[in-house]
C-alpha cells in the first residue's frame, strides 16, 4: 500500500500569512493527488484535484503543487474561515489512502 | 442541488451486522461511481470501498474484505453498505462520496455521514 506521509501535524499562523503544507508519498504516484478541507462537525470537501486543479468555486487563495513523490499544498493568505483540518490522498492504485490530516488554526 | 444522505448507523455488538444506505439526488446518480468512507472518532480518513457506476466493479480495503459488501440499486438512486462481523475498530463515522467522472479516486460530493458504533 502507498503511504502519505503529511507535515506538520498542525500549525498556527496569523491572518494574511502564507501557509504551507507538504505531503510525501511512499512511492511514485505521478499526479494521482488530491487535497481535501474538513471544517469542524463537517464532511471533506474537494479543494484540489491532480497535484494543482482547482475545484470549481474554491477560491484561488488556495494552490497545489509537486508531482511523483513529493507534494505542497498552499493557502497564499490565511483567512479565519480556513480554520480546518486538511487532508491530501492519493488514488494511484487502491488502496486509496490519505494522510493524517494538518489542522490549521488562527494565531 | 446535489445531495447524499446517509442512513442505517447504529449501535451494534461485536460480531453484529448493519446496513448503511445512502440516497442521492440532484445529478444522475447511475453514471456515477461511488464510494464508502469512514473516519474513527478524532481520526483521520480511511477508504473503505469502491463500487462501479454498473457495479461490476468493486473495491475495498483490506481492512473491511471478506466482512463488508458495497452495493447500489441505480432505479432507487441509492448505495449501500452491509457490514458483517463488526468488529470495535469499526466504529466511526461512515460517508458516502461520489467519484468525479473519469476520477474514480476522486470524491467530490459527500455525505453528512451516519455514526457506526460497535460496543458490547
């Protein structure tokens, strides 16, 4: 099974800054990759599609980037309703996994 | 407006059994795939299975073969999820997601998600 291997855990940062997260997969998945938000007592939704799509009516403050192993994911300017856990996930071969999930929070 | 609902969680004792559905509206439901996902209590994602638009295919994690049987009745526009032998690692919060067209590992609309517990 491919593993993803997500960092930090968490973070806290400010209002207008730039956050980053990464997300490393335990093997080649060319652009099989995507990123997820969960908001408190919510269910996932779909931020980001292969490596960098955009899902429609997601706000271009978001981005992704990387590709074969080794992923970013970008928020350009951390609004208080990003407050949220994020998840990236693979779908290469199944089993599809995820991994563990960054919370951000607001400094 | 497109919609998945999830049914059928419940308390259930180790070894029991449960079946989940999930009705959907707002987009057609029988040129989708679909899927089953779960999340344990302040956990993280876990896939758990995979079921074709047709339903001639099916996948699931290793963790839930040979115990769970993905199925979908496409005049009913509903999924479904029969759960045998539980076990206590299956208490979570089960969702059901459409795959994007052409992206079968991609889940794009999901449910609110219904609460399994298994307990003694």
């Amino acid at each position: 099974d491919i593993q993803m291997t997500q960092s930090p855990s968490s973070l806290s940062a400010s209002v207008g800054d730039r956050v980053t997260i990464t997300c490393q997969a335990s093997q080649d998945i060319v652009n099989y990759l995507n990123w997820y938000q969960q908001k408190p007592g919510e269910a996932p939704k779909l931020l980001i599609y292969d490596v960098y799509n955009l899902q429609t009516g997601v706000p271009s403050r978001f981005s992704g980037g990387g590709s074969g192993t080794d992923f970013s994911f970008t928020i350009s300017s951390l609004q208080s309703e990003d407050v949220a856990i994020y998840y990236c996930q693979h779908y290469h071969s199944d089993p599809w996994t995820f991994g563990h999930g960054t919370k951000v929070e607001i400094k | 407006e497109v919609q998945l609902m999830e049914s059928g969680g419940d308390l259930a004792q180790p070894g029991g059994s449960l079946r989940l559905s999930c009705g959907a509206s707002g987009f057609t439901f029988s040129i989708y795939s679909m899927n089953w996902v779960r999340q344990a209590p302040g956990k993280g994602l876990e896939w758990v299975s995979y079921i074709s638009s047709r339903g001639n295919t099916i996948k699931y994690a290793d963790s839930v073969k040979g115990r769970f049987t993905i199925s979908r009745d496409n005049a009913k526009n509903s999924l479904y999820l029969q759960m045998n032998s539980l076990r206590d690692e299956d208490t979570a919060l089960y969702f059901c997601a459409r795959a994007s067209l052409s992206r079968a590992g991609t889940f794009d609309i999901w449910g609110q998600g219904t609460v399994v517990t298994v307990s003694s």
